[in-house]
C-alpha cells in the first residue's frame, strides 16, 4: 500500500525557516517523480515543485514565483522527500501535501497524495 | 503559464442529480488533464487522468471527456459521498496549474 506520510510543519516567524519531510513507502521511491503541493487556508491548489526519478538524476522544477526560495531534494537510502522553505512569509501559510506522481500515456500526473501538513508563518 | 479556468465555482444539485462540470485550458493541452475530489480537511483524491480515464476504485458514474482545451467532469446519480470540492489540473507543461475549484452543495 502507498504511504505518504508528511512531517517538520508548524508555527515560524515570518524569515524564517523550516525543512518539511515525506516518509514514502509502499513503491519503489527512487523510480518515481514526487511532488509538493500546497493549499492556502480556504484557497485552490497550488503546485509548489518536482523532482524527477533517480534516472532522471532527481532533476527538479518549481513554481516561478517560490524558485530560489524552496529546494527540493530526497534522501534516496531513507526513503525521504524534503521541502526546504526559506525566507518564509505569511503568504507561505497553507497545508503542504506530498505527492507521488504516476506516469501514464506519455506524462507524469498527481496521482497519491499525503494527508498534508500546515505551516503557518506568523509573529 | 497555462491558465485554467473551471465553472460554475459552486453548484448546488440533490441526491440522483446529473452534474456536469467543465474546465478549460488557455492553451492546448492534448489530454494531459486530471479531476480531484477534495472533501473538507482532507487531502485531494486522484479521479481521472488523461482526461477520461477513470482511476482504480472511482464509482462509474464519475465520467470525464475533452482534448484539447475543454474539458468536462460528469457525476450521474449523484450519492452524498460525492458532496466535495472538485479540481482539473494540466500536466502538459510546467507550472502545473489547476482551475479554481468547482464546490458541490446539496440542495
């Protein structure tokens, strides 16, 4: 069964920092591309990034608007996919879920989420 | 960045109800369109990829169609499990962008 569990979310002084983890089981980690996705309280989706498979060299993309500010990056020997959020500002605020995306008919889409953890950047 | 636009953004409908919700894409996005039905505090749901097909344990009454730039969610017979948010989103090009949200409501 695929697990996606996120975890390091919470409260943070708006510049501050704060690293989000996703435990995965249940697949194959290092073959599949995974996903951040955020949801500002009583807001839409929002996709933050990617990172492709160990094959693609973990590769990454982002959203334009959080480039340089947000890393993504795996710990393939623990199974881990991290978030790395820095200069954080109260906009940031929202649930972030973790993403397993599933390759299919020529291209990779969102296919298993994790349950979502909120961060809220707030003085 | 490819734009999505989904309507109506709530609709209220009874148990029994066909609903209809459409999503369209500012550019040409082949088939790479997916539908998630969000319930309150709880993470998106996987429905349908690549437009129309439909993901492993979704009711048959979930049906979706469309290439190109339109595209459309049917729900026939709707059950009051189905009492949610619903979201189309492109992956044919990066950023990966989804529509606005569609609510369901019971009448």
């Amino acid at each position: 069964e695929v697990q996606l569990v996120e975890s390091g979310g919470g409260l943070v002084q708006p510049g501050g920092s704060l690293r989000l983890s996703c435990a995965a089981s249940g697949f194959t980690f290092s073959e599949d591309y995974m996903d951040w996705v955020r949801q500002a309280p009583g807001k839409g989706l929002e996709w933050v990034g990617r990172s492709r498979s160990k094959a693609k060299r973990y590769s990454t993309e982002y959203a334009a608007s959080l480039k340089g500010r947000f890393t993504i990056s795996r710990d393939e020997s623990k199974n881990l996919l991290f978030l790395q959020m820095n200069s954080l500002k109260p906009e940031d605020t929202a649930v972030y879920y973790c993403v397993r995306a599933i390759y299919y008919s020529g291209k990779n889409y969102l296919g298993y989420w994790g349950q979502g953890i909120l961060v809220t950047v707030s003085s | 960045d490819i734009q999505m636009t989904q309507s109506p953004s709530s609709l209220s409908a009874s148990v029994g109800d066909r609903v209809t919700i459409t999503c369209r894409a500012s550019q040409d996005i082949s088939t790479y369109l997916a539908w998630f039905q969000q319930k309150p505090g709880k993470a998106p749901k996987s429905l349908i990829s690549a437009a129309s097909t439909l993901q492993s344990g979704v009711p048959s009454r979930f049906s979706g169609s469309g290439s190109g730039t339109d595209f459309t969610l049917t729900i026939s017979n709707l059950q009051p499990d189905d009492f949610a948010s619903y979201y189309c989103q492109q992956h044919s090009k990066f950023p990966l962008t989804f529509g606005q949200g569609t609510k369901v409501e019971i009448k």
